[in-house]
C-alpha cells in the first residue's frame, strides 16, 4: 500500500491527487468556519497523503492548489501573522512543512523499496533453497548445539516416516534407536569441536527391514547472532554400494559356486605366510581334481559338470573348519587351506591327511545330477608351509606337483609333495625349453630303422627321430617325445620329421638299391588333429617332388579316440593321393573293431610287447595270431616290429606275418650307414643265416 503509485499510470495518479485535493478542500470548507486561524488543517494531511501514495509530481500540484485556495479561500484580511492584512507567513509556513514533508517522504519510500527488495531477494532465495531442498534426492538437516532439529527437508521426513514438521525440537533419542542416537552425537560433536565438515558413510533400516546406506556430509554453521548449528546432507549410495560389493564378488569369488577364487585365495595365502613366524603354525594346502571331469562335459553337457562343481563345493564346505578357507581355483580344481595345525610338522602331515582322507571320502559318494546317480572320485596333492619364509608360489608349485603324482598313481587317491618329483619336474621343465632350442638350432636327425619281407628284400624303412644334444650327447626318444607330445612341440617336430623324410624320399630316387623303398614316419595325434595336416603333408611332397607312393604315414589307435569323422576323411583325401597309412602298435590302445573297419587303412604293425615273449608265453602269442588272422580278413598287409631273435620271426612267419622290423636285422641307423646296408643287405644277407 505504501508503493502505491509505482503500480498505477501516471494519468491515474494525477486524478487521484486532484480528487484528494477536492476533498481536503470540501472538508475544510463544510467542517470548519472559513476564518478559523487553521486555514491548511485539511491541506496539510492532504498533501502528505498525496506524496506519500501518489509520488512527487501529484503532491506538488496539491501543494500549489492547497496553498494557492488556503491563501485567498481561508485566510482572513484581518488576520495577520506579521504583515499587515495577508497571512504570508502562514503560506510560508505551510509550503515550508510539505516541502520538509515530501523530502522525508521520498526518504522514506526509498528506504522502504529497498527493503521491500531485498526482503523479496530473501524470500525468493528461501523459496529457492526450499524447493532444492525438498525436491531434491537427499537427506538435509539442520541441529542446534542442544541437538534439536530446527529443519528438516521433506525428504528426510518421507524417509524416516515423519509427519511434516513433526520433526522439529525433537532430538536424536526421540526419532532413532540409541546405538544411531549416540554415533550421531558424537560425530556432531567432532563437527562442533574441530570446526570442520566431516563426510561419513552410514546405514539406515526402515521399518520395513531393509538397509540403506547413505553418503553423509556434516558441517558446521553459525548465524549473526553467534548461535552453532550442525547441518548435514545425505545421499542415498544404496544402489552403489550394491554395484560395489556385486564387483568384488566378481573379483574375489566364483560366480559359479559363491566360493573364494584364485584372487582371494592368493591373498589369502599371502597373509599366511607373512604371519606364520609370528605365529609359530605349521599350515596345509590341499590341492582337489575332480577325476574325469571333463568325460562328464563331453558326455552329458556342461550342465552336469556345473550341476558337480556346484554339489562338490557344497560337500566340502560343510567338511572343513570355519577358520580354513575353501576356493575354486578353476575349472574342476578346488584348494583348501588348512591354517595352524601344529607347531610339530608330523602332528602337521598326520593331521593333513585326516582332513585329505575325509574329503576323499566326502566326494567319493554318489551324486545325484538331473536326477540321475552319477559317481565321481578326486585327487589330491597336500603340501605343509610355514615353518620357513618363502612366496606364495612355493606351496601352490609343491602341491600341484603331489597331485600330478596322485593322478599317476591311479587317481581316487592323495599324496604329499615329494622333494624327488619336484627334482623331476625341474629337469622335465628344463628338457622341455632344450628341446625348443634343438628343433630351431637343427640339433636333430633323423635314423632309418630297416623294414624286411620274408622273400629277403629290403623293401622300407621307418624314420626315427634322434637328438644329440650338445652337451649330454644322445638323448634317448623315451625321454623327449613325451615332452614333446605334452607341450604342443610335437606338432613342430612332427612338421620337421615330415619335411625331412620327404627330403630322404626324393634323394632315394636317385639311388638304385633304395628307389623303390617305402619310408613309413609316425603321426602323433596332435599332429593329425590340426586343422591343415592334409595340406602340410601335400606341400612336403610338393616342394621335395618326393613320391607319395612311397611315403606311409603310421597312426596311433590313440587317434581314433578324436573325431572319427575327420580322420577318416582327412586319410581318405591323403589315400587318393597315393599316400598308404598303417596303424602302428596294434592292440595297445582304442580297439573298436567297428571304427577299424571303416578306416582306409594298408597295413597293421604289431606292438614289440606282443613279439617280445612270442612263443613262450600264451597270450601274446594269441594276441599276435589274431591281429595276423585280423590283418588277413581285412585284406591288410602286416609287420611286426622288436624282432630280436629267429625264433620270433619263425614263429610269426608260421602264424602268416611275412615283413619284419626289429634288431634281428638291424638297428636304427644313420643316414649314411642306412646307404650302406641298403646296398649290400639284399646280396649278402640270407634270412636262413639270420641269427
């Protein structure tokens, strides 16, 4: 009301002033005999009036109209302040009180629109900060030094399942339990005491059980007056929390069976043994392999094996103590870490092994998988750590290497770590990287053992591979080859064997006494399995223009155990090339005569384990006998290798094998001993003088 005229037109104002101005003037007429001595009784609260609602320029028309009609209307020419017969000092007087009045006015207005404006700054800016406040996701609150709530914002309320404002003067105790209550007051007090924000992380429970948590940030605050307050503001964090704890569940334990994992685990035994001096304890680390567990997947699916592990790991944690830790390591492998077991490393071992004992036990009974019985066994390698200072890596190297051993020993088993396997490991690992080197360094050659027909003709032979090595001289095959075949070097090797033979093959051509000989080299199955075998052995032929009639590539029975499919196609693209297969060490191995019947196979080689006691001993010579009566339904040419003796050759020659291979006639040479013997074999060599 006062600010009147800032909201009305100026036409509307000066109108106004006049009709006030008429008033006064009507007042002061019809109230008051016309030479009362107040002749500006009326004009003077008039004129204010005007200045004060209607602004400068209508009080000034006023003022002129009120001094001009109070003059001539309502001042008597008898009456005289000083001058004789007008009153001008009347007029003096009242112009002078509403110039003053109108200076005070404008004052007065302008202090007051400041006011109004900075009080309608403040009230925006509350109503700004209220409705951040409120409408905000997030806890805010503001406490005295006495611990009363003097604000709460709508959410705190909402959250907490206050009414509105019902929250105000009430105190921690009145709204939270006392464990919540104190923690509060302490915090509070911190804040208080040490000046300074303190941000926290809290949880909350609602009514309904379920935990929040909250990103709290309290500070202190002190208005003009010097009063203190605690102000605070939260965040609901819930939602990471979760994410965050979903991350280290990912990162430390096994999704599969909630178990720890490899991560957790090595930490685990970290800590171990960096506290076992300290503590004196001698500790156990069982290394699990479920046996056979891939035969499972391959056969009923992944959903069986991990309907195992699942059971597996159930069983086992309800056989452990609560202070060990049980983890998947991966795949079918579990650990489990056995802490503090005895200072006495006998008391340590014994107590190990009723623990490996039970688990034995434990995962030996049956398990029920989709409703089907299922019977499953395991192995275990235990190792004990702690009597000395070493890394993490030790305890989990020794173990591993006791359960290779109990995986050798027949499996369903458990050994400790012996200190001779692990020798042996070190020298297996060592001859692996030797033989890396001696296949780019060219440290091996080939040796051609010669193949003999009963008519006396040298009509082949089968390369050997040979490795001397630099330092330790001939390295026996025994020794390397399984190296080779579980590393993945044979597939290199193999590659070289090939190459190198077809080279030998086509030098052969040239050479009268060998040009018709047949050269057999063996496949390892991991050779065969490669994807390009058939284009590997096309381009060794190619690039040496070796005869491929002449070339004999000897399988394993292992290989039937892959893809029966694949090899059959990949020996029939091989045989229309030219190319002859024979299976080698017949009856030791996958002996389904169904796959062997469908094979493009040429020749059966009958294993020296059968033709070492040929004759002498009943089943080897049944066996011998019916791989040759095999052979001859097959329509199948057949060879025995480990000859040794005319009596064994006889005896084979009696039951139908007519081609030989074995010390009788000769050893493995090298290449240019073989030249010399294919020369001379056929014309001074006799079968009867053979001895």
């Amino acid at each position: 009301m006062m600010l009147l005229h800032r909201d009305l037109s100026s036409q509307t104002r000066y109108r106004l002033a006049v009709i006030i101005f008429i008033f006064a003037f009507l007042t002061r007429l019809l109230v008051f005999p016309a030479n009362v001595e107040l002749p500006f009784i009326t004009f003077y609260p008039a004129t204010v009036a005007v200045f004060y609602f209607l602004g400068i320029g209508p009080g000034l028309i006023v003022t002129a109209l009120s001094a001009t009609s109070g003059y001539y209307a309502f001042i008597s020419p008898q009456w005289s302040f000083v001058l004789e017969n007008r009153g001008y000092h009347l007029v003096a007087i009242y112009l002078t009180g509403s110039t003053l009045s109108a200076i005070v006015i404008y004052l007065l207005q302008n202090y007051a629109y400041n006011l109004y404006q900075t009080l309608t700054q403040l009230q925006d800016s509350e109503n700004r900060f209220r409705s951040f406040m409120d409408c905000g996701n997030f806890l805010s609150w503001m406490k005295d030094e006495q611990g009363q709530y003097v604000y709460l914002n709508q959410h705190y309320e909402k959250c907490f399942e206050l009414k509105p404002g019902s929250g105000q003067g009430k105190s921690d105790a009145e709204l939270f339990s006392q464990t919540v209550t104190d923690k509060f007051i302490k915090t509070d007090l911190e804040v208080l005491q040490n000046n300074k924000a303190i941000t926290t992380e809290e949880v909350s429970v609602s009514s309904d059980g379920k935990s929040r948590w909250w990103l709290c940030t309290r500070f202190p605050y002190s208005d003009t007056s010097g009063r203190r307050y605690v102000g605070g503001i939260a965040a609901d964090i819930t939602e990471r929390k979760s994410a965050e704890e979903q991350i280290e569940n990912l990162a430390f334990y096994d999704p599969l069976t909630n178990l720890p994992n490899r991560r957790l685990l090595m930490d685990r035994l970290k800590h171990i043994l960096n506290t076992a001096e300290r503590h004196s304890q001698i500790s156990a680390l069982l290394f699990i392999d479920l046996d056979n567990f891939k035969a499972l997947n391959d056969t009923y699916g992944h959903n069986h094996g991990d309907l195992l592990l699942l059971q597996v790991a159930q069983r086992l944690q309800a056989n452990i103590r609560k202070c060990d830790t049980l983890a998947r390591f991966g795949g079918d492998e579990f650990v489990i870490l056995l802490e503090n077991l005895s200072s006495n490393k006998s008391d340590a071992a014994a107590q190990a092994n009723i623990a490996g004992e039970k688990v034995l036990r434990v995962l030996g009974e049956p398990y029920l998988l989709d409703g089907k019985s299922h019977n499953s066994t395991s192995s275990i390698g235990i190792t004990l750590f702690g009597d000395n200072q070493e890394d993490i890596e030790g305890p989990l190297k020794r173990a591993d290497l006791a359960l290779y051993q109990a995986k050798e020993s027949g499996r369903n088993s458990l050994r400790f770590f012996d200190p001779q396997i692990q020798a042996a490991m070190i020298a297996r690992s060592q001859l692996e990287e030797e033989l890396r080197i001696a296949i780019t360094q060219q440290q091996l050659t080939l040796h051609y053992q010669p193949q003999i027909a009963e008519t006396k003709q040298l009509i082949g032979a089968e390369a050997l591979v040979r490795w001397q090595h630099p330092q330790h001289g001939m390295v026996p095959p025994g020794e390397f080859i399984p190296v080779a075949e579980d590393t993945g070097l044979i597939i290199k090797l193999g590659q070289w064997v090939l190459e190198t033979a077809c080279v030998q093959l086509a030098r052969w051509s040239a050479q009268p006494a060998c040009t018709n000989l047949t050269l057999s080299v063996n496949v390892s199955p991991h050779q065969f399995g490669q994807p390009d075998f058939v284009e590997q052995v096309l381009s060794a032929l190619a690039k040496t223009r070796a005869n491929p009639k002449l070339l004999k590539l000897e399988l394993t029975e292992s290989m039937l155990a892959l893809n029966v499919e694949d090899v059959i196609e990949k020996m029939s693209v091989l045989r229309t090339k030219g190319i002859s297969f024979s299976l080698d060490d017949f009856g030791t191995g996958f002996s389904s005569l169904a796959y062997l019947k469908q094979l493009p196979l040429d020749q059966l080689k009958i294993d020296q384990s059968f033709v070492k006691d040929i004759g002498s001993d009943t089943n080897n010579t049944a066996i011998a006998k019916t791989i040759i009566a095999l052979a001859r339904s097959l329509e199948l040419t057949v060879i025995a290798e480990g000859v040794e003796t005319e009596v064994q050759r006889s005896f084979l020659a009696a039951y139908g094998c007519t081609t030989y291979q074995g010390y009788l006639f000769s050893r493995p040479l090298p290449i240019s001993e073989f030249q010399t013997f294919a020369d001379t074999y056929s014309t001074h060599i006799d079968m009867d003088s053979v001895s």
